[in-house]
C-alpha cells in the first residue's frame, strides 16, 4: 500500500528534476511511502532516493542519514500541534487534545508513525528521538491543560506531571496499534473519564 498522493512514475527509473518545496515534498512522501511498506528497518537512504525519483547524492545534501530524512520527514507530515484548548472544563480539553491526536495518527503517514514506533524495538535510540520530536510536543499541550486544571481546582496538585501527560497519548497509541482501526470519540471519553480523570482528581 502506498501512502503517497499526486506521484507520477515514469517506469524508465530516470530523475525527475524537481526544486525547492516540489523536491522536499517528493522525499518526504518516499520516506511515508518506504516506512508503511517496509518499517524503519527497511528504509534505506537508495530506496528514497528512487522512490523520489531523484538522486542520493541530493539526499545526502540536505540530511546526514536516514534519522535525521525521517525525523524530518514526520515532523513535517505531523503539522503544527496548535495550541492548548481552554475551554474552562480539563475534561472537554482533554477530549479535544486526544481526538486531534487520533484524527492525526489516523492518516496513512500516522500509520507509517505507529509502524516505526511498534516496529523498532532493536534501535530505542531512534524510538526515544521519535518520542521526542514528533510526540512530545502534543504531550507539552496536555501538560499545560493540566496546569491550568490544578490552578483551577479541578485536579491535585502534582497531577502536571509527565508521566500523567504522556498517559493518554500512549493510551490512544495502544488503542490504534492494536485495533489497527480508527478510535471513536466515545472511546477517547472512556480514556478520559475512566482513567485521566480519576487520576487528577483533587479528591
């Protein structure tokens, strides 16, 4: 299955030339491509390049290997997280973070996300920047949502903390890894008040 869009072959294996944001958007699509068909570990730095219909040697002038092409790659597909929603309730925004999250790991380059996080158990490092670049910015939002939740009384203090943040997020991931299907709003409310809100509760 392929994840790209709007990527004409030529059959020929020639290069295309293309420039600027045309050339970057090609790469990043052949990195989506190559990690839903093969996982992190069969990606390789020749199989973008061809995908792409470019060269490596344009590769290896913008990116030093194949880490940093698809940290790059996955930040770029995973947009801008937005900001913390406010809405007065922690409740409502915890939802709202949650279903953003899964309405983004639901697309096919969300599906290549959860393939390298599942798929490469032999290369933590990798998984730990993976974690840290693409994941953790929407863990920082849930952690400000939580802020403002203990300034308010609605949860205990202590309750901001990272591992609390990062309990939904993976909790979301868990789901879609394992059920393979996309998670419904209802099943994001149970993540939420059956598990969140107990454990911030400030009673």
């Amino acid at each position: 299955m392929s994840a790209s869009t709007g990527r004409t072959a030529t059959g020929t294996g020639r290069q295309i030339r293309r420039y600027g944001a045309e050339l970057q958007a090609a790469i990043f699509e052949a990195v989506v491509d190559q990690l839903y068909e093969h996982g992190y570990q069969g990606v390789t730095m020749e199989g973008v390049a061809a995908a792409a219909q470019t060269g490596k040697a344009v590769l290896y002038r913008r990116w030093a290997g194949k880490d940093d092409l698809v940290l790059d790659a996955l930040r770029h597909f995973a947009g801008d997280p937005g900001k913390a929603p406010d809405t007065g309730s922690v409740r409502d925004d915890l939802v709202d973070l949650l279903q953003r999250m899964a309405a983004s790991t639901t697309t096919p380059t969300g599906s290549a996300v959860r393939m390298l996080l599942a798929g490469t158990r032999q290369d933590p490092g990798f998984v730990r920047m993976v974690r840290e670049k693409v994941l953790r910015p929407r863990t920082e939002l849930i952690a400000e949502v939580l802020d403002r939740a203990v300034a308010r009384g609605q949860a205990r203090p202590g309750a901001c903390s990272p591992l609390v943040a990062r309990t939904g997020p993976a909790l979301v991931l868990h789901h879609l890894a394992s059920e393979d299907a996309v998670i419904s709003r209802e099943e994001i409310e149970r993540i939420v008040d059956e598990v969140l809100l107990p454990l911030i509760s400030p009673r």
